[in-house]
C-alpha cells in the first residue's frame, strides 16, 4: 500500500513538473533591445517592424522591446549590460563590434572598398567566418547592416591638403582604427563619446567630425557645420547582435525563425540606408553646406554619389606616389598582435599592373592566397590597387 502511494505521488509529481515545463516554454521570451540610434530613425523604425513581423511568426512566443535613443547608454554601456543580462541584443557600429572581435575592424579599413557590390561580396564570403568567431566570444550575428560611408565635415573651409591639419577633429572615444588613421594623415583628434559631439561643437571644444550623411543629420550634427569634403574614406559597418545566453533560451525553431527575420531585415536596412545617405547628401547641398571637393585620378564612387548633388563624379582613390622610380604603396593592415596601423611598402622601378597582395599583413607576389585568415577559400581579396588596398573578388 505504502508502495503504490509513494508511486502515485511520484506520477502527480512528474505531471506537474512537465505541465509546468510547457508552461515555460509556452510563456513568451522577451529580448531586451538598445539602439543608440534617435528614435524615429530608419534603424528603429526597421526594428520595430522586424519586432511585429517576429511576434507574429513565433505566435507571440518572442517579443522585441526596444531601448531606443541611446537611453541605455552608448554602445560600450549597452556591452557592460549585455554581459551582465539585463540587455540581450543590440545594433552596434563598427566600433562596439570592435570590442567584442577586433578582427572584425578589417571590414572599416579606411579607404577599402570603392563600391557597394565589393562591401555585399566580401560581407556574404565572410558572414559564417564571422558568426562562428563571435559565438566564440558569446554573442550571436543576427546580421550585417552599415551605417554608410563616412565623410568629413568641419564649420571650415575643408580644400586643399592642408585643411584637415588645421582642424580639431572628433574621433570617437575607444576607436582605434579612426584615432590611427586621422593621426597618420596629420589630423589633430579629440576623442569625446558619440553623445558628447553635439557638445562639442557647440563649445568649440571640436569643430569637425566624420559621419555617414544620414546618421549627421539623425544626430543633428550638421547643424553646427558648413563644409563637407566630398571624399568618403571609410564604409561604416554594422551588425544586429544578440548574447548566445539569451539565444539559447529560444526553442530550435524560434532560433531559426529569428535568423530568417532579422537576415530579412538587416538587408532591407542596409538598402533603406544607401538610399536615405543619398537623400541626405542632397538635402544638405539644399541646407547650404558647402561642398569641397577633392579631386584625385583615379576611380569615381558612382554607388554614393547622387547626380546633381553638387558632387563631383571624378574623385576617387589616390594614385600610387612615385618618387624618383620608387614606388610607395600605402595600405593598412590588422596584426595578429591585435593593432591596427598603415602599412608602406617601396618596391624600385616601374608599377605593375598586377601589385602584390595584402592579407591581414602578409604578402604575396601575384594573387590571393587560400586559407587567409580573411579569406579561408580564397574567394575574395584585399589588392593593392592604385595605392590602396580595396577588396575584390579572387580571379
């Protein structure tokens, strides 16, 4: 008797425990999202629609809530509290991505890409690469997104070479690939966090800064300014990231539901935000802002620059600086020592038409390399072209 009362207990026990189990499971998750970004901008308005479209598909089993506006803090603020739980995603910059897998900083090396199609080839090549390392590191890539390509803007007069040296140059606080390249090109730095750049400009404490067009009209940084240099210098990368933690805490099913959507719309956001960083280029021509130009030989930008914008359709990548039959070739390179820097390079007589190779600071004399740690199967190349290194398809 004693027996099969302590059965019977056990039985109402376990259906319990498994009632109460599909219970949570049932239960909707809820991922805390912070975006930096001002609410109302292209960024959380595309997160709130990826939000609906998720709540939907998983039968409101996972659910979105947003922090917009950089009311958690800025991105190393968002970090601190994604590694302590009480954030689980968010859409870092190149910057905060940075901080969690340096060699992710390979996709801002500054003058690198010259067109959209090489900055989608190397992105897709790279993505599974990319998404194991962070895994590593305890965060999953929901997906690539971009700010744009970053240009200079200054209340002075931006021509002529000299002009950048004379300027007090925002670079924001924790960036070393920004803070190396403006020092090596002679630009005097004043590193301020992203919230303190109105500040700034409104103390005098800077009176330039670099930004992609619609994120300086977002933050309302172009108010404060009268000159653009029509030369964009670097490709502002982005992700949608999310802590393995929390991840896992998702059913199988909801995982990849959650990869499907937010792949979806991380690409509707990258081209939502070329098209609004075009837009934006005109508006400020329309507000006044004076547009320099810096005119080079060498390849145009025809995927950024909008026709009648008042930009130039000729400025592009410097050529190769020949000095008495030397030739210079200028790059840059991420060591393995975990440091970002410019890389020269002379080479004696005549520039051919094939230079060498680049890969995370290892040359070669005629083609890409296989098994790069940039490039596992060889698809993709970091080239010396004109002088400086861009990115193209292995062939």
């Amino acid at each position: 008797m004693n027996t099969l009362k302590r059965l019977s207990l056990a039985l109402v026990i376990i259906t319990l425990t498994m009632a109460w189990s599909t219970n949570v499971l049932a239960r909707a998750t809820t991922i805390k999202v912070a975006l930096v970004t001002p609410d109302g901008s292209t960024w959380n308005n595309t997160i709130r629609e990826m939000a609906a479209e998720l709540k939907k598909k998983t039968n409101k089993q996972v659910k979105l809530k947003i922090y917009p506006g950089g009311v958690k803090g800025d991105e190393l603020d968002v970090l601190r509290q994604m590694r302590a739980n009480r954030i689980h995603a968010s859409g870092f910059s190149g910057v905060g991505m940075g901080v969690i897998l340096p060699q992710v900083r390979i996709l801002e090396a500054p003058l690198l890409f010259k067109n959209y199609a090489e900055i989608d080839h190397v992105k897709a090549k790279l993505f599974d690469q990319f998404d194991t390392a962070f895994e590593r590191k305890g965060y999953v890539l929901l997906g690539f997104a971009e700010a744009g390509f970053v240009y200079f803007y200054s209340k002075k007069s931006l021509k002529g070479p000299q002009a950048l040296k004379s300027v007090k140059m925002w670079a924001w606080k924790g960036d070393p690939v920004a803070e190396t390249f403006l020092k090596t090109f002679g630009i005097c730095t004043y590193p301020l966090h992203l919230a303190d750049v109105n500040t700034g400009l409104e103390t005098g404490m800077i009176d330039s800064f670099y930004s992609p067009p619609l994120a300086a009209v977002a933050f309302q940084w172009t108010t404060r300014v009268e000159h653009i240099l029509d030369y964009p210098m670097v490709n502002s990368t982005g992700a949608l990231l999310i802590s393995k933690r929390m991840f896992r805490r998702l059913s199988a099913e909801n995982q990849a539901l959650l990869r499907d959507i937010s792949l979806k719309y991380c690409t509707k956001l990258v081209d939502l935000t070329r098209q609004e960083n075009k837009e934006a280029l005109v508006e400020l021509t329309k507000a006044g802002i004076q547009v320099d130009t810096l005119r080079l030989s060498g390849q145009d930008h025809p995927d950024l620059v909008p026709r009648g914008a008042g930009f130039s359709r000729d400025s592009g990548y410097e050529r190769t600086v020949d000095r008495g039959g030397t030739a210079l070739f200028r790059g840059w390179r991420y060591s393995a020592a975990g440091r970002w820097g410019p890389f020269f390079r002379t080479r004696t007589g005549r520039v051919p038409d094939r230079p060498p190779f680049l890969y995370s600071g290892v040359h070669t004399p005629a083609g890409p390399r296989s098994g790069s740690p940039f490039d596992p199967g060889g698809h993709c190349g970091i080239r010396m072209y004109n002088g400086i290194s861009v990115v193209t398809p292995a062939g």
